[in-house]
C-alpha cells in the first residue's frame, strides 16, 4: 500500500479537501493523513514519523507554506480548490513524482554524467590526470612533513627527514609524469600503450621536457601503438608474441627516438622558458594569471576549462612551481562556499530545497569540489555563472599577489593543517574567505527574491 501525507490550509474550503483527499485515497487503496491549519489552528498535526514514512506530500494552500521538513519527498502543490474538485487524480499525480535527489547525490550524478561523456583527447588526458593525482598528493604532503623538520633537515643522510624527502621528491614525484603519460596512452590504446607510455614519460624527465613532454609521449605512445595493432598482421600461431614482444618493443624504439631526436629539445626550451617566466614575473603579471585561473576554475565548474587550469597547475608542481597551485586549489573551494554563505545570510532569495542543498555546499567547498556548485548554476546560469567566476578570479588573484604556495594538488582545508603544504598560510586562508564573501554577495546582488 502506498502512503501519503496531505497538507489544506485555508478557511471554509480546508475541511472539504481534507474529506475529499481523505475519499478519494480510500478509494485507490492509499494511506493518507491530512493535516489541516484552518480558522482554529492546527488539526490532525503531521509527525517525523508521519512525514518520514511518506511516499509524496500533497500540499493544497491558499497561502505560502514552508516546505522545509519536507525536504527530500516529493511534493505537489496545488490551490486549495483543486483538492476539492479533483482530489482523486491530485493523488495519482503525486504518487507518479519522482523522489528529489539529494543535493550531494545530485553533485555525484553530474560528476558521473560528465565522466561519461568524455570523448577523444580530453578524455586521454583526463584518465592520465586521475592516476597521476595520487602520486602528487602523496609525494606532496610527505615533501611538506619531511620540512617540517627544519627546511634543510633532508641534506642529513640517515635521518627521517632525508627519508621522507627520498620517498616523497625522489619516488612519488619522481613517477608523476611517467604515470600521467602511460595511462594516456593506457586510454588510447589499453594495457599495450602502458609500456611505450611510461618510457616516453621516463624520457621526458630525463630530457627535461617536463609534463608536457609527458603529455606528448603518452598521446604519442598511445597511437603508435594502435597504428602499429591495425598495420601488423601475424599468423595466428604467431599472435601471442604480439602484446609481449612485438607491440612493446616496437613502439618503445619508435617512441623513445622521437623524444630524444625530435620532441625532448624543444619542449625542454619550452618548460624552461615557461618556468622562467613563472618564477621572475613581476606582481602585476602574477596578479594576472592568479585572476585567470581563477575565471577557467569557476567557468564550468570541473568542465574541460576547469580542468585546463588544475592541470597546468598540476604539472608545474614537478618543477618546482608552487603558486599557480594555491590559486587553483583556492579559486576552486570558493564557488560552493560563496553560494552556501549566500544561502545562509538571504534565504528569501533561495527555494526551501536550494537553502537546504547550501548545508551540503559548505562540505563540498571545504573539500575542493567545485562541482557542489553546478546545481545552482544549473537552475540560474545567468546570474550564478557570473557571480562565482568574480569571486573565483578574486580568490585567485590575491592568492598570486600574496605568494601563496601549495604543495598538494588536492584536499581542500584538511591539508592546511600540515606543516609546510602551504606557503603564507594567513594570507592564504584570507585569499579564500575573500573570495567567498565575494561570490556571495555578487549572487545576491544579482538574484531577486523568491516569489
């Protein structure tokens, strides 16, 4: 038996919806209870249990009534009339309504849909991206804790610190681009492209190409390996050398020629003008690409452009480059913060279901997960979009200026604590609280009051 909750307010017409849903759900078999708020207050009060064991919530009101402890069921909301004329169908409809995703479940469905449609290079990338995030992480909060020890306590051989650094800079880090390109070319290709893929990316960092130079190898490494699939055809008493012997050997000759011959030199110009620039451009051209940043991460809120960003960011942590990281990282927790502080300081501007979702975006956006912003933006685009990338560059920007620093690729707050993850560590937090202050009031300069 299905089971629903109804809701009549009104005067003389709260009595006669109530009778008639309470009718009309005898005769379809449905549980239902009605509470009424007519001219003598409250009657036939609903409980949690009531509400919690519901399948739907009708609610027929002449006036505004607060939805908010029925968050989470599926509520139709209709004048108190057609209660009255149609209570029968009223049913039928509500118990057809789909229960409302829960606004962090919500967030993973749009995280899965856009996994999904990957497609082609960006796809590629974004597979060698995900294996290499670990690596970084690792390597980058054991860097950080071997500092702590003192910023020179690695140099002393046989100590911890010496230890951590040799595990953190001399192994994880040392895989970081060897990884990022092998399983790029593991998209492309599957497992025959994993071999090709991290020698090309072994090469890239004994050339000095850096991670693009592990960008390159592992879409090199990659197609070689499908070209060379489709160009050789072996008998088939021959075919089990072919992943063994035939396509490993083959494609890492070819690959590991071109990056000494043709592509090393060039990208390692390349990365270390990049690095140049990085490490002596003034404050302004900082200020700059913190503000740039800070735009790609909120745009599309973990789309192509946002990830654009973090990569950059990302790779440039194998040279030792540490500020566009913080802005990244930084311009990233912003957009949910700023909606949920938002959400929190003008609930007249919000629906009862969007002030309840602000609750999840404060985790979301302690835990860098720009996507906590997409459910706000996909209900107001116009006014949300615009509103996170001003908070979003600003973040950014103060970030560059004040020098902040940022070892670990990920982890939001909860790798603020570590001694040494972050450089300027005040002026960092500041960068971050100023940018979601700022996002939320851009929001409600921009969104009117819910009617």
């Amino acid at each position: 038996m299905c089971r629903g909750t109804a809701f009549s307010t009104g005067i003389a017409h709260t009595y006669m919806a109530a009778e008639n849903l309470s009718i009309a759900a005898k005769e379809l078999g449905v549980e239902i209870k009605v509470e009424t708020q007519g001219s003598v207050g409250i009657e036939n009060e609903l409980s949690e249990e009531d509400i919690k064991s519901a399948d739907a919530v009708i609610i027929a009101a002449a006036t505004k009534v607060d939805k908010s402890r029925f968050h989470g069921k599926p509520i139709l909301e209709v004048p108190v009339e057609q209660a009255i004329k149609d209570a029968k169908s009223l049913i039928e409809k509500a118990l057809k309504m789909e229960k409302p995703a829960d606004y962090v479940e919500r967030v993973e469905e749009i995280h899965k849909k856009r996994s999904a449609a990957r497609t082609g290079a960006y796809k590629h990338l974004m597979t060698g991206v995900s294996y290499m995030i670990p690596f970084v992480v690792a390597g980058g909060i054991l860097i950080a804790i071997s500092f702590a020890f003192g910023i020179n306590a690695f140099k002393n051989e046989g100590t911890l610190p010496a230890a951590l650094m040799q595990i953190g800079s001399g192994s994880a880090f040392a895989l970081m681009v060897p990884v990022l390109s092998g399983f790029i070319a593991y998209s492309i290709a599957d497992r025959p492209g994993l071999v090709p893929g991290m020698v090309g990316g072994m090469l890239a960092v004994s050339t000095g190409a850096g991670f693009l130079g592990g960008i390159i190898s592992g879409f090199l490494a990659g197609y070689t390996v499908d070209f060379l699939k489709r160009s050789i055809k072996l008998p088939k008493t021959l075919e089990g050398i072919m992943p063994v012997l035939v396509l490993p050997v083959l494609s890492c000759l070819i690959v590991g020629l071109i990056m000494i011959y043709v592509i090393g030199t060039p990208i390692k110009s390349i990365m270390t003008a990049l690095t140049n620039w990085l490490t002596g451009m003034s404050r302004a051209n900082a200020v700059l690409l913190g503000l740039i940043l800070g735009l790609m991460m909120a745009f599309d809120m973990g789309g192509p452009v946002n990830k654009a960003a973090y990569t950059f960011a990302t790779g440039l942590l194998a040279s030792g480059i540490y500020t566009p990281m913080a802005a990244v990282m930084a311009a990233g927790m912003t957009p949910p913060l700023g909606l949920a502080l938002a959400t929190l300081i003008a609930k007249d501007r919000f629906t009862d279901d969007e002030i309840e979702a602000g609750k999840a975006a404060w985790v979301l956006g302690i835990s860098f997960i720009t996507e906590g912003a997409i459910p706000f933006a996909a209900a107001d685009p116009l006014k949300v979009i615009p509103s996170i990338m001003v908070g979003s560059a600003v973040t950014g920007a103060l970030s560059m200026l004040f020098g902040a620093t940022l070892r670990v690729p990920h982890g939001g707050i909860f790798v603020l604590p570590i001694p040494n993850a972050v450089g300027n560590l005040p002026m960092y937090v500041i960068s971050i609280i100023a940018g979601t202050v700022v996002t939320a009031f851009m929001v409600l300069l921009m969104k009117k009051k819910v009617s």
